[in-house]
C-alpha cells in the first residue's frame, strides 16, 4: 500500500461517511477532521478536492468568494494575481523559528475565484471572530479518536459490502489505530474492553478480512507481532 493507496483510503472513507450519516448529523465533519489528521501524518499530496462536494456539505470546510478574505482589501492586488491553488500561509526557511510545514493550510487556501478554510484552522477563527461564521459554524471542531472514525468507516463499509474498506484500516493497527506515533496507551486487558475496538473487531471477523488485512504492508511485521503482546492480540482470529 502505498501513499497515494493512504490518500485513496481516506478519501473513500469521507465518501462512505458522508453517504451514511443522516443529513442532520454533525459528526462527520470532526471524523473527517480525524480522517486527515491521520492522512497528514504520512507522505500524501493535497487531496481534499477530491470529495470537496462532501467536505462543504458537512462543513469540515467552507467556501468564499476570494475578496471575503480578510487581508484582501489591503492586499487586493496580490489576490487579484492568483491564477491556480495557493496555500495562503507563507513560510521563510532563514527564519530561525520555522518548524516545517505541517501548518501550510492554517491560513486557508485559494482557487480564484474562491477561498477555502477548514474548520478549526486559524483562517476560520478570525471568519468567526469577523462574524463571517456564525452559530454551528462557528462551534470549533471535536476531537474524535481515530479508532472511533475507524470504527464507524468499518460499520458503514459492512452494509456497503466493501471489505476491503475494512480490511485496510484493520492492517494499520493497534499501535498506529489506537496511539499513533507515541504507540499504543492501553494493555491487553483495557484494549479488550473498548466499544470501538470490540465494535471493529466484530466487523473483521462477520467479513473475513483478518488475512486480507495481515497482507497490508503497513501492517507490524510477523516476527514483530510474535514478540509483542499487543500486536499479537490484534492478529488473534
């Protein structure tokens, strides 16, 4: 699986999230959040306009005419010579306090004749503080566990009939479904117990998927798992 299979993964979850939660509901938009989270933490390109119809549509993002930014009146003239994508946010190397670039979508981003920003970034909280977001919208955004979205993707997918869906979030797991980098926070016994976890568990067994998942190539190493009670949990039928 490579990076570009992480983008495809994510973007058919936001898909599959988007189509089974009632219109109403106000979840998705902190699973997507979750969703990309998980996605910028891996070597993927800017995908969100793939599904962008989504992203609106749950308010993960908004969408403006470029001149309701609110630098354009003083920098008219720049924003008038956009002609293609631009992440919004600058960013000098020489400058001996940058860190990266794990924030270039803070200050949205633009596809004249349009601004973008996603909720929670800095961009929308100065449209909120300007009154351009209001009440929901203007509500920051939740942070869900990624095992939960997970969780939720692999339910959907179930009734969906895609088990593939389920298997290649399974094959991530426990460690990088449950901790991330810093790994896994919970031993055997506490793992066991969690609702999503017992909930995901439930959908790899009723769909078969546990090899498929095995074969993932960000699934732990054999020889790894053998020697690590948590892994070895995961992979147990």
């Amino acid at each position: 699986m490579s990076e570009h299979l992480i983008e495809d993964l994510v973007a058919d979850s936001v898909r599959l999230l988007d189509r089974y939660a009632a219109a109403d509901d106000p979840r998705p938009r902190d699973w997507f959040r979750a969703l990309y989270r998980f996605q910028d933490g891996h070597d993927c390109s800017f995908t969100r306009f793939r599904v962008r119809d989504a992203l609106l549509r749950r308010r993960h993002t908004y969408r403006f005419p470029l001149d309701r930014h609110p630098d354009h009146a003083e920098r008219s003239e720049w924003f008038t010579a956009l002609d293609g994508f631009t992440a919004l946010r600058g960013h000098d190397e020489r400058d001996p306090g940058f860190e990266g670039y794990d924030d270039w979508l803070e200050d949205g981003y633009a596809e004249p004749p349009f601004l973008y920003c996603d909720a929670g970034t800095a961009l929308w909280g100065r449209l909120v503080d300007a009154g351009e977001l209001r009440g929901a919208d203007a509500v920051p955004p939740g942070r869900v566990p990624l095992i939960e979205v997970v969780r939720e993707v692999a339910v959907a997918a179930e009734r969906d009939g895609d088990r593939e869906l389920v298997g290649w979030w399974y094959g991530f797991g426990c460690e990088v479904l449950l901790g991330g980098p810093a790994g896994c926070p919970f031993d055997v016994e506490e793992l066991a117990v969690l609702p999503a976890v017992r909930e995901l568990r439930a959908v790899v067994e009723r769909t078969g998927v546990l090899g498929f998942a095995r074969e993932s190539p960000y699934a732990v190493p054999e020889e790894f798992a053998d020697a690590h009670e948590l892994e070895r949990w995961w992979w147990r039928p």
